[in-house]
C-alpha cells in the first residue's frame, strides 16, 4: 500500500509498505476513508517533534472502518465505522483512570499514531487498545463531520473543559486556524457572555465572520485595546491561547484580567519565557499540556445532536496519490485553505 513516510527531517515521501498486521490482542486494523493534514504534521516535517521516528507513516486526523480485531478487543467489531483518537492509552495506569491519557504510562502511550508508530495518511492503519481507540460513529454522522473528533475537535472540547468558563465571562481566543475554531466552537458550547478571537490572517478572520458572525474579531495588532474596550473587568476572564506564534504568549497573560484563566493550548517551536516580575499581582492561573482526547463519544454525541458541526472547515478534497500537493497547500496556506482531506 502506498504510505506518506517521514523519512527524514525536512523530508516526507509517498512510499510502498505492507499492510498492517495484528500485533497484540488489543489491536485493530481499521481501513481508513478519510483522513487529514495536521499542522502537528508539519512539525514533525520540519524536525521540531523529537519523539517522532523516521520511518513511520505520518498522519493521526483519520476515520474509517474497523477490518480486523485482536481477541481481546470488546468494543468494536469488523464493519464498525469508527473514529481514532489522535492518543494511545492503555486505560488503565494511573493517569488514564484520572482521565489524563496524554499521560499514559504505556510505551505506545500518549500522541503515538503518526509519531511514533504508522498512522492513517495510508489506506490501513493499526490502532493499539482499540477499545480506548476508536469510538463508533452514529450512523446519522458522516465520515466528514467525524473527521476532526479524535484530535482537533477532542483538543477544543479539552481546551474549553478546563477553563472553567462562566456564562458572564468574556472568553478571548488567540488564533482561528483549525484548532483555533475547534475551540471556538467547543467554547460556544459553555454559553459565555462574550467570546472574542483575535487571527493575525484576514482570510481566517473573515473566514470566522462569515461562520460565527455573534463572535468579536480582532487583528494582534488591536487586540489589547480591543480586548480592554469589550470586557466588563479590564481584560478577558478566560484567554485560550491556540496560536502558538511568537508573540502570542505574551498576549495571552497581557490580554487576561487579574485572576483570570490563560489555557495553553499551542504547540511552541521555541521555548516561551515567564516573565513573573511583569506579571506580578495578576494572580493568573495557566493550563498547559497535550489534549487529554477521552471525550469522543461525547464529542460525536454532540455532533448527532447538531450542536457541533466542523465540516465547514473542510476547504479541500485530495486523493491520497496527491498528497505532496496538499501538503503544500496546506503549509502555504493558498486558496483560503483551513483543513484539507486525503481520501486513500
């Protein structure tokens, strides 16, 4: 089968692999149908994701269709159109049963698919503890609209849980890139009072206007003013900083109010500095860490329901043969793209 393969930092190529094989009673083969690019893709490209293993089949944003099962495998079953979570986790450690997956104890544990094991920019992919793995989709629920469940949307719908977001809060979001709006729609979900994003690109704020049009829109360049003019307590009550640019950081505490919540939900290249002198007296709780993704049957419940819905971000369709061009789409950021999907 033909696979997209990090094959060396700067490098990716479309190579031939075997299919993937049971390896471990928990296992599942699913055939995937439908997967996407992730910005977290291009780190790994671009050699910022040191845990990732040259060799390995990229991509972790997948739904499909479940083809085999090991014998210890009780939730699924062949034929079952199933989401996979961007996350490897066993369940059972520690931190899996206090719902921290991301730090799970096992060595396939954590963000492991497209990583650090073969992922589902590929026709078949294996998915360790399938149980915890794939979650079934609704049949009313379209291989489109579950895309996103197992990584982006999951990292909303995290991101969004634990900022303790109130109904008269003022909710500002530093970035509306497709996590960004992930989260935006996650955070709608919570019924702020008033939720404001701040996108340095005019396509992504336009983009944003046209979808959510109750949502505030800010360039970085306004937006600490802008955040001061629409808050009732002299900056946000909750900042989800999504970006991760290189000074978006310093935004996410400067834009807070005293006492606020600052979620970290970016991925850095570069290390960021805590500047507490500057910060002192704000007494500002942060919340940082890789998504605990526990939530997709939850998340595709939502979506059943009409409460969530991401195809929109679904700007372009490619086959899997033609994935070097959607890759540099996607990197450059041509022709309003927001998500691209492969078909195998």
């Amino acid at each position: 089968m033909l696979a997209y393969t990090y094959v060396k930092p700067g490098t990716f190529a479309l190579l031939e692999k075997p299919k993937p094989v049971l390896l471990h009673p928990k296992d599942a083969i699913v055939r995937v149908t439908l997967s996407s690019i992730c910005t977290s893709d291009l780190h790994i490209k671009h050699g910022s994701v040191p845990k990732a293993v040259p060799g390995i089949t990229v991509g972790h944003e997948m739904v499909g269709v479940v083809e085999a099962c090991g014998s210890q495998v009780a939730t699924v079953r062949p034929g079952d159109r199933v989401a996979v979570n961007v996350e490897t986790f066993c369940g059972s450690c520690f931190f899996c049963r206090h719902g921290f997956v991301n730090n799970c104890t096992d060595p396939n544990g954590g963000w492991a698919l497209g990583c650090r094991i073969d992922g589902g920019q590929a026709p078949f992919v294996r998915v360790p503890f399938a149980d915890q793995g794939l979650t079934v989709i609704p049949d009313t629920v379209s291989d489109e609209q579950a895309l996103f469940v197992g990584d982006i949307l999951a990292t909303g719908f995290w991101a969004a849980r634990i900022s303790e977001i109130q109904r008269e809060d003022t909710v500002l979001i530093l970035g509306a890139g497709p996590t960004g709006i992930c989260t935006l729609l996650c955070v709608q979900l919570q019924h702020p009072k008033r939720i404001i994003v701040c996108e340095k690109d005019p396509q992504r704020r336009q983009f944003v206007r046209e979808h959510y049009p109750d949502v505030l829109v800010v360039a970085p360049e306004e937006v600490e003013a802008f955040v001061q003019n629409h808050s009732d307590h002299g900056g946000a009550d909750v900042v989800l900083e999504v970006a991760g640019g290189n000074d978006t950081f310093r935004l996410a505490w400067t834009c807070a109010r005293p006492n606020a919540v600052v979620t970290i939900v970016a991925l850095y290249e570069e290390p960021q500095v805590l500047p507490l002198p500057d910060m002192y007296g704000k007494n500002l709780t942060f919340k940082t860490g890789g998504v605990d993704g526990c939530d997709c049957e939850e998340i595709l419940s939502l979506i059943a329901q009409g409460q969530l819905d991401t195809t929109p971000l679904i700007t372009h369709t490619f086959p899997l043969q033609q994935v070097e061009q959607a890759y540099a789409l996607f990197e450059e950021r041509r022709d309003g793209v927001i998500k691209v999907a492969l078909k195998p």
